[in-house]
C-alpha cells in the first residue's frame, strides 16, 4: 500500500486506540460504524470495545468513517460472476494499483441463508491463507462492509477456472499431462483447508483458479464449515446443525448432503417437535463429502461429462443416492 493508506491506518489506531491486533481494531470498527461485527470474530465483546463505542462522539466517528478502508478505494474493472450469495466484481486498487477481485454478499440473503453461507467463515480462512502464506488459497486484502453488504477483497487469479479450461479444450476434456500436473494441486489445496479445520462443501471446476504460472488456487469459501474435533481414528466431522440445510452444486453434491437434508424434510413433513439443541451439536456428515465431490469432479474434467448428470435436477441426485448402480451404468457407456 502506498504512503496515504499507511497515513490513514496510523491515524485509525490513534484514534480506535489499537493494541496492534486487526481483528479486535476491525471489531472496534465494526460496532462503531454499523453497530455489529458479521465479519469480524464472534464472541463476548472485550470490556475495551465497549468503552471505545461509547466515548465516541460525532465528529470521531465521522473521521474514522473517512479514513477506513471502503468501496472508493477500489475501482471496478468487470463483473466476473453473480453467484447465488454474492457479486464477483474485478478491482483495482488505488491504493497500490494492484488488481483484486471483490466479493459483496448483501447482509439481508447472508442472514437468511446463514446455513448455507458464512462470509465469517470465509473471511477467517482467507485471512489464515495471509498469514501462513498458503500457496493453495488466495490471500485476503481486506474485509470490510457498508449498511447492506459484506465485502471480501482478495488476491486475483487472471488464469480462469478448470471449468473454463475444460470449456474450452476441443476434445472437451483435459488431457492427462495436464491432469498430472493439476491433480496434485488439487488435492493440496483441499488437504489446507481441512487442515485449518474446514470442511469445503463446494468442491467443483469453477472453484479452482489459476495463477499466471497455471498453479492451482481454491475459492469459494462461502459454504465452508468448521469441523468438530478429531475422532480416535483420525476422522473428522460437522456438527448436525451445519448439515441440515443443503449445499454445493447439483452435479458434484455427495449422497451425505443429500440425506442429511431429505431426513430434515421428513421431520418437517412429520411435524416432529423441535430438534434438541444437544441433539444438533451431535455428528453429521464428514470430510468425505468434499471427497465425493472432487472424484465427481476429476471424472468430468477427464471425460467430459459428470457422472452422473442428466438434464433433470432430481434426476441427477436420484443416481447420485443410487450412485453404485448409476455408475455402472455411466462406465458402460464409456
């Protein structure tokens, strides 16, 4: 960032008098300007946040307004994708002239569909690619919102997706030198994520990017959830209450995410009394769901066709729910 930016964030911890830590300055910030915090850590708020809320008068609130990172320090280049939960926009900052991309989730569809999409979750594991400096995961600029929306900015892949590689091979699929280089990647990239203890859920084509160098990064953290601590065997779960509403994308969804929401569809149909809270804090499904999902992936982008696609939406999940025998079925037509 250039010198302006740095004047204004010395002037920003002067006057949220920062302790040197940008998650609790971004908090402060939060509650300040917009009184709640959705992107930044959720908790008890610290005895020090409080007091700087309320010893804030008009005209400091004003100033910090002016001085915090927000929408006019970025200038839109295009639009890349409207996404179920989000706007995808390519920016440049004029800051350091550099070139992002912007991701804005209105508020409003963040909280109504809060079990299918976490901005928070999102924010917290691109921000730990930053910090780490993970190879596999875009790194976060910064996270910032206005009176309606959440926004990400974050590191630009100017390569495309696989599934713009694939789109664009003219045999319709990717050759296996490539695969060989790709794959490896792949697989990394999903290892990081679990390992800062996420499960994925959305793991298809348009959520891997490239980099100028055709290296892999994965994106798309919308549909992210924490895992539970590890079993005795290594193993790793969701809480039940994470599981229950539907996620990721028709063709690579697992048979896991499946069940889970047609079994909370029936209690509803059954007018069963309330599920427990201690009955949601109980396992769901596991890392074997993003799993699914890249084997449903690897297929498509080395035939051409996902496994088991049909031009029917409860056609698809019904082979992927029967996905032995439609898979046999797949293979003979090979």
């Amino acid at each position: 960032m250039d010198f302006a930016w740095h004047s204004r964030k010395t002037r920003l911890n002067v006057l949220l008098h920062s302790q040197g830590d940008d998650d609790q300055d971004g908090i402060a910030l939060d509650r300040l300007l917009h009184g709640q915090s959705i992107i930044g850590k959720t908790g008890k708020v610290h005895k020090v946040l409080v007091s700087r809320v309320i010893l804030a008068n008009p005209a400091k609130t004003a100033e910090i307004d002016s001085l915090r990172f927000q929408d006019k320090d970025l200038n839109v280049v295009g639009t890349l994708d409207r996404g179920q939960f989000g706007l995808i926009d390519v920016v440049k900052c004029v800051l350091d002239d550099r070139v992002y991309i912007r991701k804005s989730t209105e508020k409003q569809l963040a909280l109504r569909a809060r079990g299918q999409c976490s901005p928070q979750y999102e924010r917290d594991i691109l921000l730990r690619a930053r910090k780490s400096q993970s190879e596999w995961v875009p790194h976060l600029l910064c996270a910032f919102q206005t009176p309606t929306h959440l926004n990400l900015v974050m590191d630009y892949a100017e390569g495309g997706s696989l599934w713009d590689v694939l789109e664009s091979h003219p045999e319709g699929r990717i050759p296996e030198d490539d695969m060989s280089w790709w794959v490896p990647q792949i697989v990394s990239a999903i290892c990081w994520c679990h390992e800062q203890g996420y499960a994925h859920r959305d793991i298809k084509p348009h959520n891997f990017v490239l980099t100028d160098s055709a290296r892999v990064l994965l994106i798309d953290f919308g549909s992210a959830a924490p895992l539970l601590p590890p079993r005795s065997d290594g193993s790793r779960a969701l809480q039940k209450r994470v599981c229950l509403a539907p996620c990721g994308t028709c063709d690579y969804i697992s048979p896991e995410i499946l069940r889970f929401h047609e079994d909370a569809l029936v209690a509803l149909e059954m007018e069963e009394e309330d599920i427990s809270d201690k009955s949601l804090d109980e396992e769901g499904y596991g890392l074997e769901t993003d799993w699914w999902s890249l084997g449903a992936m690897l297929y498509e982008l080395v035939y051409g066709v996902a496994p088991f696609f049909a031009e029917d939406i409860r056609q698809t999940y019904t082979r992927i729910l029967a996905h032995d025998a439609s898979f046999l079925t797949a293979l003979s037509r090979m």
